[in-house]
C-alpha cells in the first residue's frame, strides 16, 4: 500500500482546498444517488454483482462510498441499475478567489461532511488503496514505485534494460485489470500454487486448457490476466503483488502454446521463488549494478520453468533430427505428458531442430486467453 504524508496548516481552507472539498462532495452525492437508485429499483448487490460480472464484495465496496471509483466504473455500475446521468462542468474562473463559497449556491454548506473529515493535524499519513493508486497515477509512476518500493519479475526481451514507455503502461493495464479482479480471491499459498504448476503441462496438453488456467491459479491464491500486447512492446509477462496477492500478466507474445506456456509457468517460477515477495530486494531495471541480480534471477525462473513443465524428466533427443518425424514428436511428448510443441520447441531452442521443423500448424492459445477475461 502506498503511503504518502503530507504538510498541513490549521487555517481557513484556501479557495482550491474550498474547491476540492466540493467536488468531494459532488462525488459522493453522486455516488448516494446511483446507491439509492439501485434500491429504487429493486436490485440487490448481488443482482448488479452479476450483471457487471465482479463479486458482490466489489460492488459492496463500492457503495461504501470510500473506494473512490474511476468514472467508467461509476458509469459501468449507472447502466446495470438502469440509471441515466447527466453531467455539467462550469469553469471556475476565479469565483472561489473572489467570492469564496457564496457565488456557487449552497451546495458546498448543505453537503453532508466527508466521514472522518475533521479539524486537521499539523501532518497526517494518508494511506491510498491500490484501486485508487493505479488508477490515479501514469505508468511511469506506478511501475517506478513496483520497482523502488515492491518487487517486480518481468519476462522481455532484454531483460536488464530499462523499461520502455510501451512495457511500462502494459504492465500498467496489468494491475488495472488485476485490481478488478483480486477480491474475493483466496490468500496466497505456495503449496497448492506448485501442485496447480504441476497440473499445468497435462492440463494443456490440449489447447483448450489455457481457458481454465486463470480460474485455477485464482485457487491458490494468484491473479492470472491476459493484456494484449502493445505495438512495440517486446515482452512476453510480468509477475508483482497487490495487498500480498502475486499478480501474473501475460501478453499471449508469440502466440505459439509453447511460447505462452514457457511464460506462464516462468512467472510462476518467479512467485514460487519468492522473487514478488515484500521480503524479496527490489532491482532496478536498467541499472548496471543489478544486471548480475537480474540475470541470476532470470536463470533460475528458467530452471525452475522447466522442471515444472517437463516434472524433472530427461527430454529425449532424436539419434537423426534431420529425419525426425510428426508421429515421434507425439510419441514422446505423450510419454512426458506435454502438447508436442512443447518438446518441438524445446528441441529447436537446442538447436536440435531448425525453427520452422515440425512446428507447421504448430497450435495458438490466444482465444483462450481471451477467455480470461
């Protein structure tokens, strides 16, 4: 949770602490009445819970009235309690310097107080929730406190560079999506996080498996989420926590099942090995005094990726791998309980087989990623 303090005078608030307080105000008086219009109409938490498809824990969030909701949610939450909303903004314009709080009618007296607003102290800590964190602040600054303040795995290209602009804000449609989706979940736990990795390979054996994927690390505790990969972006996932909750991003980058099953089970990796946790040191990408950290750290994900996929089994090598044929490859990848690209790729990253042998029609998993949605 970030924490920030800030320095405060106990005087007359200024005309744009005046301002803000009013809009405040504005905002929750206008949450109030979509909270009273669902009542109006005669939905339940639960009725709007499965009409926007979230748990009704969000939705009873929400209507505490100090979640502070971006506006598409509010809007998302108008249309499914059948509401209409009409907004009007008025430019400022001085009036408040000038005028104080008299030129805008008697809103800002009558308002109700903000809970807990009262006679301030000289300093006060503000704790903000990761929903409103992310929501608030640009990539730049989001992914620069995962990294100062946190922990954060990322699977690229280069994997000590800095972060580019586009790896920054995928990371941050990441956590958008996560923190839509993290209640409700289940505490973390570790033990049934490596039985559900070792299901994995089997599970996807047929494609159709990637489906069920997010649903079945959500029972161990970790958020799956599939973000479409942004132009340019060179990266293939990301893995980070949210309230103690590992947070795993997958972009579906080179769409092949092997690909995108090396890069879920290695951000995995990274969660197992502690890599995420608040305990774990925070690394720097793009700093040269952590490259070794980094690499260290890449290289055991990899490790522990493999054993994960293949369960610690030899991958067997071809005597002839300029006459390897289909029917071998599912031979064997059916005795080492994996898709045969799986082992087709494995063996071309060897360098056993060139990069286009046996992989023609090789299967695609991004529909099913959709699936996560």
């Amino acid at each position: 949770m970030a924490r920030f303090t800030t320095q405060r005078r106990k005087r007359q608030p200024s005309p744009s602490r005046q301002r803000a307080n009013y809009l405040a105000r504005q905002e929750r008086d206008f949450l109030a009445q979509l909270i009273s219009l669902r009542k109006e109409a005669g939905l339940t938490q639960q009725d709007v819970a499965e009409k926007l498809g979230v748990s009704q824990q969000a939705i009873s969030r929400f209507e505490s009235l100090d979640s502070s909701p971006t506006l598409s949610t509010a809007m998302s939450y108008a249309h499914a309690v059948q509401a209409l909303v009409h907004f009007e903004a008025v430019l400022d314009n001085g009036r408040f310097e000038a005028f104080g709080e008299n030129w805008i009618s008697t809103t800002i007296q009558e308002a109700p107080p903000i809970p807990g607003e009262a006679p301030e102290p000289s300093e006060s800590t503000l704790d903000v929730t990761p929903e409103r964190f992310i929501s608030t602040q640009g990539a730049e600054a989001f992914v620069g406190v995962l990294q100062s303040d946190l922990a954060l795995a990322a699977r690229k290209q280069s994997p000590t560079d800095s972060f580019t602009g586009t790896q920054k804000q995928w990371i941050h449609n990441v956590a958008k999506k996560a923190t839509c989706r993290i209640d409700g979940l289940p505490q973390y736990d570790a033990s049934k996080l490596r039985v559900v990795a070792n299901r994995i390979p089997s599970l996807t054996m047929d494609p159709e498996g990637f489906a069920a994927l997010s649903e079945l690390l959500a029972g161990a505790g970790v958020c799956l989420v599939y973000s479409e990969l942004l132009p340019g972006t060179k990266m293939s996932g990301v893995s980070f926590q949210i309230e103690n909750t590992p947070i795993i991003g997958i972009s579906g980058s080179g769409k092949r099942l092997d690909k995108v099953l090396f890069t879920l089970m290695h951000e995995i990796a990274h969660v197992l090995n502690g890599d995420i946790s608040l305990e774990a040191a925070p690394i720097l990408h793009g700093d040269k005094t952590s490259a070794g950290k980094i690499e260290q750290r890449e290289d055991a994900a990899d490790k522990l990726a493999e054993e994960l996929i293949f369960a610690g089994k030899t991958v067997p090598v071809p005597a002839d791998s300029s006459h390897i044929s289909y029917e071998w490859a599912y031979q064997k990848a059916e005795e080492l309980k994996v898709n045969y690209i799986v082992l087709v790729g494995r063996l071309q990253n060897e360098g056993v087989l060139t990069w286009g042998q046996l992989s023609k029609d090789a299967p695609q998993v991004i529909d099913y990623l959709e699936r996560w949605e």
